[in-house]
C-alpha cells in the first residue's frame, strides 16, 4: 500500500510492559481504535515512540507485528533516525524487507551535519531501496534545517515525496508552497501548529496527541479539509491544552499518561526516561481531567 502522504498519521508511542519488554498487544490495541477513529496511516518508532532506546531487532519486531495486524488498511511508516549513513541504509532496507509501505527520515542524529552533507545522507538512503521517503525537517529539535534549495535537490529523487514540516514556522508552508507546488506533501508535525497549518494548505498532520485522542484529531483535519472552519476551530480550542503536552521535553510522559487516562495505553516508559511523579504528575494530570471532563461531543463528517 503505498501512502498518498494525506490525513492523520499518529507518531505512535512504543509500549512497554513492567519488566521493559516491547508490549506487542497493548501496542496493536491502541493502532486498532485509532484505524477506527478514522486514521490515514501510522508511524512507527519515531521521536514519540522512544526511538532512541529501540535497538533493531525491537524495531524490526514492532514493524512486522504493527504491519501484519494493519493488514493493508493503511500505510505503516517506519522511521529513519540514525548516527550513521551506513546505519540509515540498514534500518532503510530492514523496513522494506519487513513490510514498511514508506519511511520517515531524520537527518543525522548527534552530528550537526551542514547541507551538503545532510542532503547526501537523504541521497544514500533515497537510492538504498524502493520506499517513499517524508523527510522530517525539524530544526527546533534536531538542529539542522531542511531548507529550499536542499529540498530542491532531494526532489529530484524519485522516492522523496514528503516532508514533516515541524519548523514551528507556519509561513513555510506557504514557502514550500510557493517553490514547489504539489510535488511535495506537506505535513504538519507540531500539534499546536495542526489547524493553522492545515488551513495553509498542508495535507496532513503527524499527530501526537492523537495517540490518546483520535477520533478528535481527525475530525479537526476533516472538518479543515470541509472548509468547515469555525467547527474545527471549536475543537481545537477545547484540544489546545492537551496539544501543549507534545511540546514538551517530556512529551513522551505527558502522552502516555493521557492514554491512560482514555483506555489506549499504558504509562511504562523506557530509562533514561521515568515516569512523571509530584506536582509535575499533578499538573499534567489535571490538565487531562479537565479535558475529559468538558470533552465534546464530536460532529458528523
């Protein structure tokens, strides 16, 4: 199944079971009902989904659980965050092998590469295997920008289609926009940037909060894509605090901890990383009661 790079595709969290071992069915309960929320495609071991503390074989073993149970419903991402070109091109063609319908790739993790050197790592892995490629340009976090002449030149690869647009700049949207046209997809990667961006043009969100929240996180996107406005923005207002949780050091806490609270999820995360305790527990918490206890109810689309 080949993504078309529209709609909601949840960064899922990775779940862990007490002992710290991969979760496999907690993991495919919480892709279950969000396909029933209405989601467009998924993305494994991404930032939100500990990527950092997964070694291979964990990936490749959520990869091919997530990829069987999804049974071509819709698209599995996997994602590309690696230290080494060598090591990007492995975990490259480990997902084509194992059942990926694209990537996510960020540009090299620890080295602060510049852009020559940033556009040969997206090269060696483009022309490594046959897989659609969404570049994840987030300089806020990583470091290093994706800017256009780079992607100018990622472009002219066949399998670059996309990029996570997660600048936390909304105008460059509009940039993209304005020196490509249609020939990328456009996603927003900032939950809180989500309806503004959208409204831009962008065509799809990869969503965060969604992990814990799906149904709401598509009825936003489809509601903007309706020009259905003041519905959407109704929504995301009341949305708003949770979406906040994703721009966070702790955001991988923060989330897991709101799917709990909705039945999707377990709290188990992976050391270095602790679960939240005190008045940082506390806070996160109420802002989550608080969300469940005004939650609206959700329009027909």
């Amino acid at each position: 199944m080949k993504p078309d790079w529209k709609g909601v595709y949840p960064a899922l969290t990775t779940k862990f079971t007490d002992e710290d071992q991969l979760d496999i069915p907690t993991f495919l309960n919480n892709i279950e009902y969000q396909i029933k929320a209405g989601i467009h495609g998924c993305v494994i071991g991404g930032s939100l989904g500990e990527a950092s503390t997964l070694t291979q074989n964990e990936k490749v073993e959520l990869l091919k659980a997530g990829v069987d149970h999804v049974n071509n419903r819709i698209p599995v991402i996997m994602n590309i965050a690696e230290q080494s070109t060598a090591e990007a091109v492995t975990a490259a063609q480990n997902a084509q092998q194992n059942g990926a319908n694209g990537l996510m790739m960020l540009p090299p993790m620890r080295y602060l590469s510049d852009d020559r050197e940033t556009v040969a790592f997206y090269e060696a892995v483009a022309t490594s295997c046959d897989l659609p490629i969404m570049t994840y340009n987030n300089p806020y976090d990583y470091k290093i920008e994706i800017t256009i002449p780079m992607f100018e030149a990622l472009l002219k690869l066949d399998t670059i289609e996309a990029t996570k647009e997660s600048t936390r700049d909304v105008t460059n949207v509009t940039r993209m926009r304005n020196a490509f046209g249609d020939d990328i997809k456009i996603l927003c990667g900032v939950d809180t940037l989500a309806l503004e961006e959208l409204a831009l043009g962008a065509d799809g969100w990869v969503a965060g909060l969604v992990d814990a929240f799906p149904r709401e996180t598509v009825v936003i996107y489809e509601l903007v894509k309706q020009n259905r406005i003041a519905e959407a923005t109704e929504i995301y207002r009341w949305f708003m605090p949770l979406l906040e949780l994703d721009i966070h050091p702790k955001l991988v806490q923060n989330i897991k901890l709101a799917e709990v609270a909705t039945g999707i999820g377990t709290e188990n995360v992976r050391p270095p990383r602790l679960p939240l305790v005190g008045e940082e527990r506390v806070s996160v918490q109420n802002i989550i009661d608080s969300a469940l206890a005004s939650r609206p109810v959700m329009p027909a689309i």
